[in-house]
C-alpha cells in the first residue's frame, strides 16, 4: 500500500478545480465519505466561509454540490458541517479504480492552498498520479509506504525488517567496507545464507523504493489517456451536461497540458518516426522477456 500526497498552490488552484473555490471558501476539511460509486461521491466537509459568503454560494463552485447542512456554527470561527456530492474527473476516476481512496483528515484547502492525499496500490496511484498531473501539475508531490498490521508502525520496512536491518547494521554490514558478509550474518543468527541474502535484498529495495519512487512526474501512454478520456465523457452523458462547465474546465487543462507536449518535442527536434521505432522495440522486448519467463516457468513445471 502507498499513500501520495499532491499539493497546489492557492494561486494555483484554480488550474485544477473549476470555479472560485477560494473565493466561496476560506478552508474545507475533507471529514469523510458518505457515499462513494462513480458518478455518485457524497463527503462530508467542514467549511470556513469567506466573509459575505454562505452555502448557497457553494453552487458556484462547479465541481461541488450541497446536499445538507449537518451542523451550522455555533461560535464565531466554527464551521460548518456539510454533505456535499463532489463531481470532478479526478475524483470520479479515484472510485472507479481499484483500491484508492482519500485520506480523511489530510485533504484540505487552507491558507496555503489544495493537499490532496490518497492510498493505494502503486498501479492504480501512478494512473491517477499521471492523470492529475495531465489536469494540472501539482506544486509539490510526496510519497511513502503505508502498512496496515497490528502493534506495527506504518513504515517502508515490517518490526522484523527493521530489527534484522539494524543486526546487520551494528554488526557492519552497511560500512564502506564491510565489516561482515552475508554468510557470517546468517552464521550468527543461524539461519540460512540464501535466507538472508532474500532478507537483505527485499529490505534494500523497500527503503530504495521508498525513497526514490516517484509520483511527480508518471507518464501515462496516449491509449490509455484516451480510455480515461472516454469515461470522463460517458460520466458527463450520463449526468445529462449537468456539470459541463466543470468537464469542459478539466477537458480544456488536459488539452493544454498535451500541446505542451507535443511543442515540446517539436521544439527539441525529437524524431517522432524515430520515437515511434523505439516505443515498438522496446514493447517486443518486454514481449520477449515475457515469453522467455513463461517458457522457463513452464520447463520447470515439466522437469517436476
């Protein structure tokens, strides 16, 4: 499971939602869903109002809609407790892939602008990373490993990677050179050379992958843009235009955001014949390397 965590801007926020959303609010904190399928996303919300503004003004935010007041502000700087439907392409693609949802408690619109968090697994973040970025780049984009086990700290590594990682510490595996050698590590704790040396391989990458695993920047391939496109249009169909102006907002972004690209290429001279080449042989090695495996994976099956 991973969490990513985008941030824009309040300057920029109106490049990723439509209408003034700074301008209805002062800040929103995300509470909790109510309801969540695609095309139907109801959250609860708490709300700060900018001053002159109330709820009746949330109709002029394009991509929200309010349901119910759940609690009006008892005291000055209380807010107001809402149930709203959310209808943005972002979000609406979020319920329909597998697994990912928004953290509640850590979305929210504050003075300093939009913190977008949500989990999942890595696939299915990278789409929506990649999609997010098409609508509107984020200022700053974060990721880490998120575990879910009992007495267990969220982490990259599990309570055992981490007591068998700081053996290996105090002992001199990490030390430029080392002090002790996988064999002498298994020795001492008495297990297996092999055993340790997967140990140590699958702790090495959780802490490289955690590190260095990149969200900010995911490349998303034209077919599947075009899939992503397609079901924003069937959500639109199917709310009869209701939110056209919000889908024309995010439509117009992504088109913006592929000129970009595309000038970009021609401004760099980038063969795209060339490009094209390229993208086909490196899709027939992984066709190849696949085959490879599956033939390997079979013969072993036969040699049994």
């Amino acid at each position: 499971m991973r969490e990513v965590t985008f941030f824009w801007k309040r300057a920029n926020v109106g490049h990723f939602v439509s209408g003034p959303l700074t301008e209805v609010f002062q800040s929103i904190h995300f509470i909790s869903y109510a309801r969540r399928v695609p095309k139907d996303i109801r959250c609860i919300i708490k709300g700060h109002f900018q001053t002159g503004m109330g709820p009746d003004d949330i109709k002029r935010v394009g991509f929200l809609e309010l349901l119910e007041i759940l609690m009006e502000p008892e005291h000055d700087g209380d807010g107001t407790i809402m149930l709203v439907r959310v209808n943005h392409p972002a979000s609406n693609l979020s319920a329909r892939t597998n697994g990912t949802s928004a953290v509640p408690g850590a979305c929210y619109l504050d003075g300093e602008g939009i913190t977008y968090t949500i989990q999942g697994p890595p696939l299915s973040l990278r789409l929506l990373s990649g999609f997010l970025r098409m609508i509107a780049k984020p200022d700053r984009t974060s990721a880490r490993s998120v575990k879910y086990t009992i007495n267990e700290e969220n982490g990259a590594l599990s309570v055992k990677q981490v007591k068998l990682a700081k053996f290996a510490y105090d002992r001199g595996y990490f030390d430029t050179p080392k002090r002790i050698r996988i064999a002498e590590l298994a020795q001492e704790l008495g297990l297996a050379r092999a055993t340790i040396s997967e140990h140590m391989a699958r702790i090495e990458s959780a802490i490289m992958d955690d590190m260095f695993s990149s969200f900010s920047d995911v490349y998303i391939p034209p077919e599947t843009l075009r899939e992503l496109l397609e079901v924003a249009i069937d959500d639109l169909d199917e709310e009869k235009t209701k939110n056209l102006d919000a889908f024309h907002f995010v439509m117009k972004q992504i088109r913006a955001s592929l000129q970009d690209e595309v000038d970009l290429m021609t401004e760099e001279n980038i063969d795209m014949e060339k490009y094209m080449e390229e993208s086909m042989r490196a899709h027939k090695e992984n066709i190849s390397f696949i085959d490879d495996q599956i033939g390997s994976k079979n013969s072993g099956i036969n040699q049994l």
